[in-house]
C-alpha cells in the first residue's frame, strides 16, 4: 500500500516515539524523521541548551518551523516532542498532513522512564519535582493527545510490539528488516 499522508507519533516525554518512530521506519521502509533531533542538529546543542540559552519560545519556534516544513512532504514517519501538539498551528498542520498516532503512557511509567540513567534530559523537569511537573502537564495536555486519528497503549510493552501494532492499525505494508 502506498502511504501517502505522513504519520506523526505525538505524546508525552518518555513515550518511546523516537525509539518506535525508528523502529516503524525499519519495518515500512518509511523514512524516519525526528523533531528534536533534527533541532538538535541545526543548533548543534542539546535541548536543554537550546531551552538554557534561548530560551523556550525559541525552541517552540524552530518546533513549529521544522514541522511545518516536514508537512510539506509525504510519506514520512515524524516523531514529534512531547509538547509539538500545544500550538494551534501545529495542531492544525498535523490534522491535514498527517495520521497522528498518540503513543500513551501512564504517570507512573513515564517517572519510570526517566529514572532510566540513558534517558536523555527533560529541560521542562531541570530542578522540579518531577511527579508533580509530569503530572501537572500530562493531565493538561491529555486532551490534545487525545485529538489523535489512532491511539496505541505502551505501558510495559516493548518497541517492537507498539511498532507492530501501529503496522497493523495502520495497514502500513511491512518490508521485513
Ligand atoms: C518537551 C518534550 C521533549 C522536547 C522538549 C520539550 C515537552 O521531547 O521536545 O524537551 O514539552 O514535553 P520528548 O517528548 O521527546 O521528550
């Protein structure tokens, strides 16, 4: 089947959208792109540099900027950040150019997340009490999330099994790698 609209992954810090996304482009052969990284590659500094010395407005715009771009592309798999879905403009742009799957996870597995020493850092918890932060903007932003065309559960299941689900849900053709 040919994949015209792009797939967008949205949902909370610790998802797993960057791990699925690269998984789900293994499986389709679908190019894999991801917001953050690639803001990570045009500042050349990390997300919690960029957030430090820029502030966060300025990541926001390069967000908006970088996905408005992307969308004028098809076929795609985007990995957005955690926090792409709170702009109008975002929202809207992911409505007409993508399928947007929310990647779900509950509270408690995102602290878990976290806690992991690999995981990369969340300038939005730098210095706070991290249960209240992710509970605060989760409840928040669940409502967005919730705007999605699929929904797709992660809570203990592994990148494999959340990719092959989207494949399924999706009807994506997979191409074994
Ligand atoms: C953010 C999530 C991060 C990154 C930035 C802001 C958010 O992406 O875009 O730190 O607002 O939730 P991840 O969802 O990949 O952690």
């Amino acid at each position: 089947m040919l994949v015209e609209k792009n797939i967008a992954l949205i949902g909370f810090m610790a998802a797993g959208k960057t791990h699925v996304g690269r998984r789900l482009g293994e499986r389709t052969g679908m190019p894999f792109v991801d917001i953050d990284l690639l803001i990570v590659e045009l500042e050349q500094r990390s997300v919690e540099d960029i957030f430090r010395e820029k502030g966060e407005p300025y990541f926001r715009g390069l967000e908006s900027r970088l996905l408005g771009e992307l969308c004028r592309g098809q076929s795609q798999i985007i990995g957005c950040g955690g926090g792409t879905i709170l702009a109008d403009e975002n929202r809207r742009v992911l409505r007409q150019h993508c399928d947007t799957v929310w990647l779900r996870v509950s509270e408690a597995q995102v602290l878990r997340r976290l806690e992991d020493p690999g995981a990369p850092r969340r300038p939005l918890l730098e210095g706070l009490d991290a249960s209240r932060v992710v509970h605060e903007l989760l409840t928040a932003r669940e409502p967005y999330y919730a705007q999605a065309d699929h929904v797709v559960e992660t809570d203990g299941r592994t990148v494999e099994s959340v990719a092959e689900e989207i494949v399924v849900r999706l009807g994506l053709a997979a191409v074994d790698r």
